[in-house]
C-alpha cells in the first residue's frame, strides 16, 4: 500500500474584507522572502556563505519577526513555507546573482495555511479560523481527516483555495514484464522505442485566441475598462491552455505506468531546448519537464519503475542496430540511414531505443 498526497483546486468567493486579509498576508509573505533574499545575498557576496541554510533562514527569519508586526502576525506554517520557496530557488539557480525578488504584481500568488480542527465544511462554506466562512465551489466532498493543509491562490485576478489530502490506499498496478524507452518531441510528444508515437494536444484554436487577444491589447488604453475586459479574456485562454495540457498528460502518463513495467526516459535541458528560436515556443508550452515528472511520479506511486538517462548520452547519434555514431546528424533529418551497416533509421524511435538500451544497463 502507497500514499501520496492529492491536491485538489476550488474556486473561493471572499468578501471584501477576506479579500483585503489574503492580500495583506501575501504582501507580508512578500516582503519576507525578499528580505531574506536581500541579506542571504549581501551576507554572499560579503564572503559569509552559511554552511547550514536551513538553519541559517530560521535565525534570521526570527531576527525579522522581533523587528516587523507583519511578519510575526504570519502563521508558523506560512513562514516555515517562504522558507522553503527561497530555499527550492537557492537549490534550482545555484548562482545568488540569479536570484529575482517576488513581485507583488505577479499574474500568480499564494500562501499556505496549515489545516487544524476548528476548519469546517458546511453548506459549500469553508471556516478557516481566522479568515472566516469563504464561500467554495467544489463538487467533490471534502474528508477533513485527510486534509494535510490549505493554499490560498490568487491566480489570472480569481481567488483558488488548494486543499491538500492524503490519498486513500494506493494498490500498485498489475506488473506487465514490458519496457520501453521514451523520446519527447516537437510533432510527435511522445515516441516509444516500440514504435508508438503520441502526439501532443492540438493547442492552435487557443493559441490564436491568445495572439488575436495579444494584439487587440495594444491598442487598448491600459487600465480602461475594455482593456480588463481584454486581460480578462488572455487569461481565461492562458489558463484553458494550461489545463488542456495538463488533462492530456495525466491521461497519457497513466496509461503508460499502467502498460509497462520500467520506463527510461532522458534528463531534460529545457533552458539550451529553448535557445532553439525556431522550436522555443512549442518546447516552452509543451512543458516536458511537467510530462515527465507525472510519468516519474506516478511509477513511485503504482509500484513501478523509472530510470533515467543522463542528458549527455548521445541517444539521437548512434545507430541501434551496429552501435556507429553519426556525429554530423541535423536537427531536420527525421529518418537517416547508418553509414556503418545500411539501417534506415526513424531519428525518434531509434533514440527511444537507444535511451532503453541506457536504461538497461543500470537493472
């Protein structure tokens, strides 16, 4: 038996007052994590790198809440969590030069808030102590044994609450004795070293709302009332997007872990995919790096197994049938012949293959 964690979104209709509390906390969070940032970097760039992060936030974080009422009127929990977001960007840059403060007019905002027992659910109200009752849409029942934790959203001007549970019982999926190796592309999303191609959703009918939506905009007044309408709609379109991506990927993911066994799939450098300018916009709203930790994920998940291939093993350049590597391959030649032994090659499957045979290697 497995357990993961479920979030589930739903849409919140506070009122005037909520709505000036959640904002308040977001700017406090705001304001904590860039002071944190703003002394981690001056105390890295004066030679005093902090051996322990962790330990290094926490001391300083209690410094700030003795000096400003707007952090130390935060939560534990909603502190120990903007500890945790400038730690993930410390971890994922590297380099503290890299590191941007929040802006408190991002198009995305949220807060955590840890669940205790005076939250309760009742004639679709949501009691969040302090909050007070919010109003929720949400189809499913809520079972507040299970309920982790909250997050407050603040998503394209509409209000989310993410109700974070423990799942119920996981019972793995039934082995099948399959492998296959997984290339990712631009025509075809997904290429399987048996053959199989998936290809990605067809996003152009949103992706030319989006442009037309794009180019109305300026010629707009900015702050006028046809120009919200318009901001209004972008990010309706923005986010039908993102959804219908995200809805196809669950559905794919799953039926692979369900299909196979071991599943290979290659480390990713988005940032040098995208310096391809021809390809940028399609890898960027592809989100690969998404697809492939839902496949990762979920063979943690339902008892299967998922091994991945450094991103520097040449898996487009060698040949599956005798091994030879084509050093001069084009990114525009999708089938190629071997001039070591004569094999006519389709360039995505027979880098699954080759990212398969990788895999294997560490079974």
């Amino acid at each position: 038996m497995r357990y993961h964690p479920l979030t589930y979104k739903c849409r919140i209709y506070p009122n005037e007052r909520q709505i000036k509390q959640f904002q308040i906390t977001l700017d406090s969070c705001h304001f904590l994590y860039n002071s944190l940032l703003k002394q981690y970097k001056l105390d890295y760039a004066n030679g005093n790198k902090p051996s322990n992060l962790k330990e290094y936030f926490n001391n300083l974080t209690e410094s700030l809440k003795s000096q400003y009422t707007s952090i130390s009127s935060l939560d534990d929990s909603t502190i120990n969590d903007v500890s945790k977001n400038i730690l993930r960007a410390i971890y994922r840059k590297k380099d503290p030069n890299k590191l941007k403060p929040k802006d408190e007019n991002r198009r995305v905002q949220s807060f955590l808030i840890n669940y205790n027992q005076d939250f309760e659910l009742s004639e679709n109200k949501l009691n969040l102590g302090k909050y007070g009752k919010l109003k929720l849409h949400y189809g499913k029942i809520i079972e507040f044994n299970r309920i982790i934790s909250f997050r407050i959203l603040y998503q394209n001007r509409k209000w989310y609450i993410l109700v974070v549970i423990r799942s119920n019982d996981i019972l793995p999926f039934e082995k099948t004795g399959k492998k296959v190796g997984i290339d990712l592309g631009i025509k075809h999303l997904i290429i399987l070293s048996n053959g199989k191609k998936f290809d990605p959703p067809d996003l152009s009918p949103v992706n030319e709302k989006i442009d037309k939506y794009n180019s109305k905009l300026s010629t707009k007044v900015r702050n006028s009332s046809n120009y919200e309408l318009l901001i209004d709609k972008l990010n309706s379109a923005h986010t039908h997007r993102k959804n219908t991506v995200l809805d196809y990927y669950h559905k794919v993911s799953t039926q692979l872990v369900k299909e196979y066994d071991v599943i290979a799939m290659e480390n990713l450098n988005i940032h040098q995919m995208i310096q391809n300018h021809k390809f940028s916009r399609n890898i960027y709203h592809a989100n690969w790096y998404k697809l492939v930790e839902m496949i990762k994920y979920k063979c943690h998940l339902y008892g299967k197994t998922f091994i991945p291939v450094s991103e520097h093993f040449p898996s487009t350049q060698l040949c599956n049938n005798c091994g030879y590597q084509y050093k001069d391959i084009t990114i525009n030649e999708r089938m190629w012949e071997c001039p070591s032994c004569g094999k006519i090659h389709d360039r995505d499957v027979n880098a699954a293959k080759n990212i398969l045979d990788e895999a294997k290697k560490v079974l």
